[in-house]
C-alpha cells in the first residue's frame, strides 16, 4: 500500500512521533494506522494510549434532567457564532429536555416531538433555514436511576446548562438526596478532567485490553527478561493502565488521595447509606470529528454570508 503524505501527517499529529518514524511504522503495517500507532509504542516512539479524536465541530453541549433521569446532546453547527445565538441555545436546551423522555436513541429523538408540536428533526431543518447555518443532532445520551440521583456538570458554561464539555454521574443510593448530588458533581468534575473509558474494569472494551497487553508484552521481551518476568511486568503494568483509564480505580481529583471507588465508600458515612456509581457520560464537542482548516477572516466572511 502506498504510504501518503496525508497518512504520515495525521500518525504524527495522533502519535506525536517524529516524521520519519511514522513513515516507517506506516511502512511496517501496510497503512494501517491503528497498527501503526501500536508500533509507535513498542519501540517506546510514542505515549499515545489511544488514537483522540480533534475536536473540530463547532455548536453546543447541552444537559437537562428531570425527577431521577438527566440527559446529555450535542447539537452541531459550523462555526463557533452560532453557539451564542439565543435562538441555537434554546433549541439545544429543549431538544435535551426532549432526550429525557424519548432515551438515547437517535432515530427516536429526531422524531420526538418538540414542544410547540413539530419533531425534534422538522424544529433543526426550521432553524437551519432561520439561522442560516447546517446544524445536525449527532448524539444524545440518558442515565437514570430508581433511587438516587444523575448529576451534571457543565465545563466553561456559556449559559446555564450549556458548554462545550458536559457530564453525567448516575448515583443510586437511598441516601440525603442534596448530600448524594453534591458528590455526584464532585465525580462529574473528575470525569470531564481525566475522560476515563469505562467505569470499572469488567466494563473495558476487551479488545483495547488484549491490544493493551499485546503492546506491553512486546515492550516487556524488548528487555531481554526471562518470560515469568515478563508476565509480572504485563500484569503490572495493566495494572497501571486500569489505574488511568477506568473511573473507580482513578485517584480522585478532589482529594488527589484516595481512588474514586474509595472516595464514594468514605462518602456513605455522610450521605447516610450506600452509594453505587452506575453510569456515566462524557460528551466533549466535535470529538472524533474532522473539520477543515480556515483562517479567522475566512469564518467570519462565512458567518455573515459573505464570500
């Protein structure tokens, strides 16, 4: 397979590695860019843990909730203006309001119906021709429990519950309710910080973790150690992965002490009951999207229509 410039540019953006170095870890793996990264990492050429999407779309985060659920949508749009316009900021309020009821499904959301009477999907394509810029509803996410609480935090808010970086922390627990939520926040915080990838463990995507080991074993023999070394060293140092990417085994931001799974078991004495932690959701802007590259002048000539 041809290796291009494009491909090289976008592992050495991804990887961080040097350009020839990329090239090379193209080269080895036939183009494909996740081997590749895995390469990177081998030879100790990159800390990449995992391939992070640019955030690149423009638009709005937005959080409602009611009663024991909460919901959590991103409403996109092509420049970062419109995120300002109080007609755009409406809309994407009231749609999470609509995800609230109508779940996370996003065939079932665009066919909700909006208040005023219209789906969710004829309310965009009305704002669309009204604000003059393509809007799309890319995702939309609801967490609920029978008891407790779903709190949300909102990262730089531009309005009440409205940002660019919104979170989601489902408690249950029988527990003081404004007790319980302000935890929740508190873990809220912590997910927007340190953007874990699952919960716990068991919930791992098993292939990242089979991936995972198969990049620490190759590190491990590159030492030269016998194997009942090198299968302690890839016990230990997935371990450490678990430590960096699963919630409940995270050192909490908070108190930079204690794990999270520590920090809920400490808090039940005061919330006056158990707590379990049983989802969450993290939406950043435009992660995992790409956009083209324009100068300043050339946005705001878009925005006003000009050319």
């Amino acid at each position: 397979m041809a290796i291009t410039a494009s491909m090289v540019k976008e592992l050495r953006e991804t990887s961080g590695a040097g350009m020839m170095d990329c090239k090379k870890a193209l080269t080895e793996n036939n183009g494909d860019m996740e081997a590749a990264i895995d390469w990177l990492r081998t030879k100790g050429l990159s800390k990449a843990a995992k391939k992070s999407g640019r955030i690149a779309a423009e638009g709005l985060i937005a959080v409602a909730d009611k009663g024991n659920k909460a919901a959590v949508v991103e409403l996109n749009a092509e420049t970062d203006f419109v995120s300002r316009n109080e007609q755009f900021q409406e809309l994407a309020r009231n749609v999470a309001g609509v995800v609230v009821s109508a779940g996370s499904n996003l065939d079932d959301i665009l066919a909700a119906a909006y208040p005023g009477g219209a789906t969710v999907a004829d309310t965009i394509t009305s704002a669309v021709a009204t604000i003059g810029e393509n809007m799309n509803l890319r995702r939309g996410l609801v967490l609920s429990v029978e008891k407790g609480v779903v709190a949300s935090y909102m990262h730089n808010a531009t309005a009440p519950g409205l940002g660019r970086l919104g979170v989601l922390v489902a408690l249950e627990s029988d527990g003081d309710a404004a007790k319980l939520d302000a935890l929740g926040k508190q873990i809220a915080m912590h997910v927007a910080a340190t953007n874990p990838l699952a919960a716990t463990t068991e919930e791992l995507d098993p292939a990242a973790i089979e991936r995972e080991k198969a990049v620490f074993s190759e590190q491990a023999r590159a030492s030269g150690k016998p194997d009942n070394i090198i299968e302690k060293m890839v016990v230990g140092r997935l371990r450490k992965f678990y430590e960096e990417v699963v919630l409940l085994k995270q050192t909490f931001v908070i108190d930079g002490e204690n794990t999270v799974e520590q920090a809920i078991k400490n808090a039940e004495s005061d919330v006056g009951a158990p707590i379990k932690l049983t989802g969450f959701a993290r939406f950043a802007l435009g992660e995992g999207i790409e956009k083209k590259s324009e100068d300043f002048a050339a946005e705001v000539a878009a925005a006003s229509g000009q050319s």
